[in-house]
C-alpha cells in the first residue's frame, strides 16, 4: 500500500506526554494523543515522540526534562484534576523551581462552576486554581482545570487537562495563538482531507494509482481507512501558506477525478450523513427509517446534523417480528418462510416506512449482527438493506465481520451512501454491490 509523510528538516520538532494510569491499563483510550498530533502536524511541526506514563512525580518530572530539552514543543495532557493521584502541577511547578499560587479568576471560574450545578464547593475544589507562578495561564472555560504554558530556554510547554473536549478545546482557543506568536518563523504546512466511502482501501489505491511522482515535489500522502471508507489526506510545506498550497493544486485535481463516485466530501470534520443531507434538502425530499439490525443507529447519525429536520421525517426500530407486521406491513408468511434476514422483508419494511410517513425515502436494515446467531446459510455479518425512492424499489446484501459494532455502523454507512449516489443520479453502488428487486 502507498503511503508517505514527507517532513521538512526545517519543521520544528514537538512532543507529546500523556499522564494517566488509565491509560497505560487500557480503561481509556488515548484519543487526545491522537488528536494533539493531527493538530500539531497541520500547524507544522514535526511530532516526534509520543509518550504515555502513568501518575507518577519521577517520570513526570523526566519525561517533560527529557522533552524539553530536545523539542521546540511539549504538549503534556493529564493529572490536573482535585484528586491525590492528580500530580502533575507540583510535579512541574518542583521541576522549573516555581511555588503554586492561587489564581483569582480561576478560582472565581470554578466556584460559579459549582454553584451553578447545586454542589458543593471545598477546599480540595479551591485547589484547582493553584498554579505555579512562573506560568501563563490559559483559561479554560469548559472546566475547572486551567491549562497552563511555560518558556523555559527558549523552547515553550504546555499543559492542559486530560478532559477531551477541555483539551480540545484550549489547544483551539489558546495553544494555537501561542504557536502563531512564538513559532511565526517557521514553514507553514498545508493539509487537506478527501472523504471516500463505499470502496476498500486497497481498491481505492489502485483506482487512484501511483502517486509518487507528486512526493517527489515536496508533498506528504496518505491513506487513512475507517470504517464507512477512506480518508485521503495530502499535505504540503512552504515558506507561506501560498506557496504551500501551491504545491497541491495539480495532485488536488488528479485525487478528485480518480477517486470517481467514491469521493463524497473535503474537509476533515465532514461526514456521510452531512453530505446525504444536503443533498435531500437540495431536492426538498423526506426519508424515513425502519430498522431491526441496527437498532436506530441510522436515525441517530442522520439527526447527528444540525438542520436534519428538514428532511428526516421519521424512523422507527422494529426488532420483532410483531412489530414489522404490525407497523410495516410485511408480511407474516414470508417472515415464516424465508426469515427475516431476507430481501423480501427489507423491501417491505423499506416501501413500508416511506408510506407510513409519507416520505420520498424509505430505507431499512435487517442482519444477523452478531457475534451468535449466524447460520451456515446466513453466517453472522450477513445484513439485507431495503430502499423505496420515489417507486423505486430495491434491496442491497452483504455480509460484514463478526463484530457486532462494527457490523451496525458499516450497515449504517452503506445505506447513507446509497441514498447519496442516488440522489447524484449515480448509476453506481458501494463495494460495487447489485441491486435485488423482486
């Protein structure tokens, strides 16, 4: 499989520390590193080391040494909160030889935190507004944990808490701005993102095809795959944002015309279920959803979007077979002979739904989702998806993993782009699979 990142010797270097024994446990996954590095690679900088450690004084102590000295930036997360095993501010404030001070704004931050949620307030609360006196604070108006940035040398740290969206958050809000004040002599790095759906990534290389000519220019490449599809991110450095961007505008144009039917959006918070949307509303058409396998996993990812009112008339979950009779239409015979896992019961349910809403749209999904329950004839992952579109009427089947997750979002994800393709006038389907109709 192709792919490469190409970094720049003249990029500055970054670091990231995450504290936590629940981490290195596995009771929580360590999102923040992952997002910290996506972050701090579009701004430019060469993220060279991840570490991951637990709540302990001597590796804080260390482990931020250790960056310090040899990155232009450290970004450590964790270890802020009220509790005995939160030690990473004495820890740092020890390390650069600083007292903890209380902060007046902080403190009056937390304490309107508590009245506003009827708890109350102690000392051990008050404590989150101590921090070390040689730092700037960054405010952190979506928690009690103030981030924190130092300079120590000329190369600059900081800390913020383990919260996700808290984290997130500040390194939007505070971080950023602190980059663009301290690091404004360095190359700037272009990234952009090309969502595909509906097409395996071993596929989707080889319809794009060889790419290395445009490496070979300055331009990073990768292939990064999810479970509904891909994402193709394409990245470049400059001496400005112009230049940058400049280096992308021909290998931009090539993605777009080889990623076909599979490409659906740019931009790296765009998702399937926007898209479709936009595209019913663009059409001034309604869906509605019957669903048994994925138990109103697709009516959640469409109302995910703001503005889904406009098109999402309706949904409802039919897991028994009571149910689809009684409020679809199908038919018992057939639940009787062929089951319900059938393409006979996904087209009912789907031309059932629309009618009972009165939609332009009704889809549906019926699967063995797992992980019991598969037979020989119909092994777990096997899942009927039904569509009703205007009078037009017909069934997609295929079978997926053995994961019961995984199985309800891919489920989710290839009705979601049936309905998009559709509305394109695309003659095409995802995974290249054939419409059934009776």
């Amino acid at each position: 499989m192709f792919r490469k990142v190409l970094f720049s010797d003249r990029m500055k270097k970054a670091h990231i520390i995450s504290i936590g024994n629940e981490l290195l446990i596995g009771d929580t996954v360590n999102t923040n590193a992952s997002l910290i590095g996506s972050m701090l690679t579009e701004w430019g900088f060469y993220v060279e080391q991840i570490f991951t450690i637990p709540d302990s004084y001597t590796l804080i102590s260390s482990c931020a040494r250790k960056s310090i000295e040899t990155a232009d930036l450290t970004i450590i997360t964790g270890g802020l909160g009220p509790t005995h095993d939160d030690i990473t501010k004495k820890a740092l404030a020890d390390f650069f030889g600083s007292q903890l001070i209380e902060n007046s704004k902080v403190l009056k931050h937390v304490q309107a935190i508590f009245e506003k949620r009827g708890f109350l307030f102690n000392k051990v609360n008050a404590e989150q507004a101590q921090v070390p006196d040689n730092c700037e604070v960054l405010f952190n108006s979506q928690g009690t944990a103030p981030g924190m940035w130092f300079e120590h040398k000329g190369r600059y740290l900081a800390v913020l808490p383990g919260v996700p969206h808290e984290m997130k958050n500040l390194m939007e809000e505070k971080v950023q701005q602190k980059v663009a004040e301290n690091f404004s002599g360095q190359e700037v790095w272009q990234t952009e993102y090309f969502k595909t759906a509906g097409v395996p990534e071993s596929t989707l290389s080889d319809q794009i095809g060889d790419l290395s000519e445009y490496v070979n220019t300055g331009v990073g490449i990768a292939y990064l795959p999810n479970a509904g599809g891909v994402t193709i991110r394409i990245s470049a450095s400059g001496k400005s944002e112009f230049d940058a961007n400049k280096k992308l505008v021909v290998l931009r144009n090539v993605i777009r015309e080889r990623s076909g039917d599979a490409l659906f959006g740019t931009g790296k918070e765009v998702s399937l279920a926007e898209v479709t949307g936009d595209l019913l509303r663009d059409k001034n058409w309604t869906i509605a959803s019957a669903e048994s396998c994925t138990g109103g996993l697709l009516s959640s990812m469409l109302t995910d979007v703001a503005g889904s009112s406009d098109y999402v008339e309706g949904g409802i979950v039919t897991y028994s077979n009571r149910l689809k009779i009684q409020e679809l239409g199908v038919k018992e015979a057939d639940l009787n002979s062929v089951g319900a896992v059938s393409k006979e019961v996904a087209l009912q349910m789907a031309k059932g739904v629309a009618l009972k809403y009165s939609t332009n749209i009704g889809v549906s999904t019926t699967g063995i989702a797992g992980p019991g329950g598969g037979t020989k004839a119909k092994p777990v992952g096997t899942v009927w998806m039904g569509f009703w579109i205007n009078g037009d009427h017909f069934a997609l089947h295929t079978v997926f993993t053995k994961n019961r997750l995984i199985n309800k979002q891919r489920t989710v994800l290839v009705v979601l782009d049936t309905v998009r393709r559709y509305l394109l006038n695309k003659n095409s389907f995802p995974y290249n699979l054939q419409p059934h109709r009776i």
